[in-house]
C-alpha cells in the first residue's frame, strides 16, 4: 500500500533545510514536504495549531527532527509526540550534527525510530537524506491512523 502522507522536517539551519530539500526532490519523492523552523512551529503542525490549524488530516508518515532548535529542542518535540495517544505512532528520525552520545541515549529513551548524523561532506550528505527519503517515504510501511477522536 503506498501512503502519501506528508514529511515533516524540522530545521532551522537555512543551508541544511535547502540542501534536505534538494536531495528529497531527487529522489523524487511525491510525498509533500512540510517544513517546520523551530520546535514551536513543528508541534504547531503536528497538534494543527496556529497556522496549522486548517491543515489536512492525516499525520506525517515520519518526522525528520533537527536535535538543536530554537524555541523548543528536539528532545521535548520527540517527547510530546511519542507521549500522544493519536501521535505516537508517527515515525521520528532525529536528523542532528550532534555526535554527543547524551543525545543518542536521550533520543532513543524518548523513543525515536533513527538517530541520523548530518554528514559534512555535500556528497554523502545529499545521499543520506535520499536514502532516509526514499525508505521511508517508499520502503517502509507505516503504522495505520488510528481509530482515535483527535484531541
């Protein structure tokens, strides 16, 4: 069954945001891309608030998370999503140029489904983020919506 389900991604570094963007549309992945700057603006979109509000039902089918992000950091972005009935299931890759292995640990205690390292070279940069695009907009089933009433 393919879902079109949207990607989040949750950036706030201009350069990486457009160097994610781009590799995404090179694998010509037809899943639209939301994109979210802070982790105010991400948990916006995910509990459709603010801006959000009116946005189309279905949830990401996953969440590509920045770890450092102004506002609110990924850490308690991955915790608000995992700790909702209706969100939980969402798949979370925490996307990160942190190499601190607190922040592994962390990530994995508050249940992220991957822990990806930015790489720093163009090349293998460009090929991890199609690699994680492609399987999970593509190979990777996701879990189905829940029966829930949204709250």
């Amino acid at each position: 069954m393919t879902d079109y389900r949207p990607i989040l991604l949750v950036e706030d570094n201009p350069k990486d945001l457009e160097l994610t963007l781009e590799a995404l549309r090179r694998c010509n992945i037809v899943n639209e891309i939301a994109v979210a700057r802070d982790g105010e603006e991400a948990l916006d979109y995910l509990f459709r608030r603010g801006k959000f509000e009116g946005r189309n039902e279905g949830e990401p089918t996953v969440v590509l998370l920045d770890l450092k992000l102004p506002k609110i950091d990924g850490l308690e972005v991955l915790e608000k999503i995992k700790s909702h009935a209706f969100l939980q299931r969402v798949p979370v890759v925490m996307l990160t140029s942190s190499r601190e292995e607190q922040d592994l640990i962390a990530s994995y205690e508050l249940g992220v489904n991957a822990f990806v390292i930015k790489p720093v070279e163009f090349g293998q940069f460009m090929e991890a983020i199609s690699n994680l695009g492609v399987f999970w907009a593509l190979l990777n089933e996701p879990a189905p919506l829940r029966d829930l009433e949204w709250k």
